[in-house]
C-alpha cells in the first residue's frame, strides 16, 4: 500500500512536471507567434512607407519638371474648357519648340502673379494683330477662328488693343485671347504675355471622367 501511494506520489510529481513544461513551451510558441506577429507589422510599415516615398517622389518629379494639373475658373474659355474642369498641362515640352499659334497655354497672370490663366495663343512674335468689324486680324488677314469660335462670337477692343489699332508682337512675348470673348480678361487688355511667364502647354481634359477630350492645335 506505502508502495502504491508512493509511486502515485511520483506519478502526480510526474504529472505536475509535465504540466509546467507544456506551459513552458505554450508560453515559447506565444511569445514566438507574438514576436512573428510584431516583425510582419514592422516589414508591413516598412513596406508601406518605402512605397509611399517612392509614389511620392516621383509625384514630385512629374509635378515638378513634367505634367501639372490645372482647374479652370471661371468661363473666359468656354466652350473649349468648361469652369472646374481639370486640364492636364505638358511642362516640359516648351524647352524643346516654342508656343505654337492655336496652342492652348497656362501662364503667370500679368495682373496678378498668384493667379495662373489659361488662354490660346493667336499671335506669336512677329506678328501683326488688328481689329476690324468685331474680327480679328492677323497680319492683315482675318484669321480664320471657325475651330474654335461660333460664326456670332465677335472680338471687341480693349485698352491694349484699341479699335483701327495694330500691335506687332515683341520678340520672347504672345498675343493670348480667350475663346469665350465676351468674358475673357487677355491681351486685348493687359498686353502680351512674356515667354518666361509660360507654365506650359495644355494638352488633356482629364476630370471630369465624361468631359476627357485632347485638345488640339486648329492650325496644326
């Protein structure tokens, strides 16, 4: 009987031994899951912000030296662009050809820097620009603007470019108007826009999704 309660001593001792060592190793495969857990969401952070600064950088790049969004305010272009439209603008491609006319250009507003205006181009340097009947005339031709421009759409005179007037574009500068005539602030008003003012030139409405459209040169 000593016998069988002695060895029921071992056996519970045993037992108890075994318990504590699966616990042990419950608690080791915890805490190695745990640790398995926190490595996978610091590679996972990692991993994102690696993917967010690279996204990020060449979001700079290309805002910076290639394409720049611009959102038109206001009508002084419709119907071509229509008020709160996004118009994707190609920067870099005037460092390899000048503002061609017809070109549809985003530029520093002569009468105010921190306004960005988008207009077309109608002269370039060079060029002679009138008025004569509400049309306009280039280089003692009336340009022909049916691309563009409603057959009823007439151009009236501004300070800059008076009725019987004529200007000759300066060199390194262009003569901007705005389709939409009747509401355009351009240079019938405040004269040419210089070169080095030029942010780059319009090429895709982008946004809305049913408004997507390339925009041409009429003239090329």
């Amino acid at each position: 009987m000593q016998r069988s309660t002695a060895e029921l001593r071992v056996q519970a001792k045993s037992s108890i031994y075994l318990n504590i060592s699966l616990i042990d190793k419950a608690k080791q495969i915890s805490e190695n899951i745990y640790m398995l857990f926190l490595r996978n969401i610091y590679l996972f952070l990692v991993d994102t912000v690696q993917t967010f600064l690279i996204a990020a950088s060449v979001f700079l790049v290309i805002y910076i030296f290639l394409f720049r969004p611009f959102q038109v305010n206001g009508q002084s272009m419709y119907p071509t662009f229509i008020d709160k439209e996004y118009v994707l603008t190609n920067l870099f491609i005037l460092k390899f050809e000048k503002p061609k006319r017809g070109d549809v250009i985003v530029f520093k507003a002569p009468n105010n820097k921190e306004k960005d205006y988008i207009k077309r181009v109608i002269g370039i340097p060079g060029d002679t620009i009138s008025l004569n009947d509400n049309n306009v005339y280039l280089n003692n031709r009336k340009l022909d603007e049916s691309a563009y421009l409603k057959d009823e759409v007439k151009t009236y005179a501004g300070s800059f470019l008076t009725i019987g007037g004529e200007i000759t574009v300066s060199q390194n500068q262009y003569f901007v108007l705005g389709d939409n005539r009747s509401a355009s602030s351009d240079s019938r008003e405040w004269g040419f826009v210089k070169e080095s003012e030029i942010i780059g030139k319009s090429f895709v409405v982008y946004w809305p999704p049913n408004s997507l459209k390339v925009v041409k040169n009429p003239y090329y």
